[in-house]
C-alpha cells in the first residue's frame, strides 16, 4: 500500500513535468556516533568528547529526481547553540519555505514535494506557505514508512562518517557536517543507490 502511494506521487511529478523531491530532518550533538575501529588487544579504544548542553547541528535536506536528469542533494543547516531564552531548536516553517524556494530556483522547474507527517509540516502555516507557491504539490508519506524516504540514507551514509570524531565546539562540528554533505553533492552515483535502496522505481510511468 505505501508503495503504491509513492508510485502515484511519481506519476504526478510525472504528469506534471516537475522534480520529485523527498525531504526528511537530521540532527547531530558533540557527542559522535560510536563506530568499530582497530585497538590493541584487551585494549578497549577511549575517545574524549565534550557533550556538555544541548549544543546540536540541525539538518534538512531534499533528495530530487526528474528523469533524464542527474539527482539532486540540496540541504540546509541550522545551529542550536544551547539553553538562551527564546531560543529556535530547530527549522520553522519559514525555513522549510526557504529551503524549497532555494530548490525551486536550483531546479528551475515545479516540485512534487514527499515527507513526513512531522508537525511542522503539517501546521497551518506550513499549508498557507505551500498555498502560495504555485509551483509546489505536497504529499505526505504513509506513516511508519521511514524506508520509502531516501534522505534516510543521506543521514546514515553522514553519520558513519562521523563516528568517533571529537570535535570540541559546534563551529567545527558544522563545518565538517558542511563538507561531508557538499561531498555528496558531487556523487550523483551514491544519491541514486540511496533512492534505489529504497526499492522505489524512480523511471517514469
């Protein structure tokens, strides 16, 4: 059934002449993903970190597809800095209308926009913000259906990379997220094998 749901997604991009575009939300703290590395024999490797606070990096990204064109990574960064009055944890609906009129100018045609039913996206701001943009069709994934997503992939291929790393402030955790993504960017053969892992036919109908 959520398969199907996905294919009629494609059909209208399809119909439409526009890009499919699939987004999804990351976030990463100090704190690095722990991953197998080499260590002496009866010696467990112990890698510092600082963990302290909520510091984290905040990512969205979009994955986008148009037959006869090469994929598409089109991402943005939000910093939380810690505990301040006020403060933004993460995106806004403002900041999704951002990251899609960026991609609406970087693709240079209409967008058939897939993500999930996170409450941002489905807030009424976010709907008077879809609203006015003409160019933009927006379908919700089936719930649970993580695996029908291929940011997915962007995040587990970003955080194997990451795993043991120290890095001691937010500035240079963002700038190694920043050049760890913009590699992705220049691999279209990696933003294929994640849509095709997700089993989906990207072809057109």
């Amino acid at each position: 059934m959520e398969g199907r749901a996905v294919a009629r997604h494609k059909k209208r991009a399809a119909d439409l002449g526009a890009w499919l575009c699939f987004e999804d939300e990351a976030g990463q703290g100090l704190r690095p993903p722990k991953g197998r590395t080499w260590g002496r024999r009866g010696r467990t490797p112990v890698v510092k970190v600082t963990a302290a606070g909520t510091k984290r990096v905040s990512m969205a990204a979009l994955i986008c597809t148009k037959a006869g064109r090469q994929p598409r990574l089109i991402y943005r960064i939000h910093l939380d800095r810690g505990p301040a009055k006020g403060r933004r944890k993460g995106f806004t609906e403002t900041d999704y209308a951002r990251l899609l009129d960026a991609a609406h100018q970087q693709l240079g045609g209409p967008i058939v926009l897939v993500w999930d039913n996170l409450n941002t996206h489905v807030s009424h701001t976010m709907r008077r913000l879809i609203a006015a943009r003409p160019w933009l069709t927006v379908y919700q994934l089936p719930p649970y259906a993580p695996e029908f997503n291929p940011v997915e992939g962007v995040w587990s291929h970003l955080k194997r990379s990451l795993a043991n790393l120290t890095k001691h402030s937010l500035d240079e955790l963002t700038a190694l997220v920043k050049t760890r993504l913009k590699q992705m960017q220049y691999r279209p053969h990696l933003i294929e094998g994640l849509t095709a892992k997700t089993g989906l036919d990207f072809q057109p109908p």
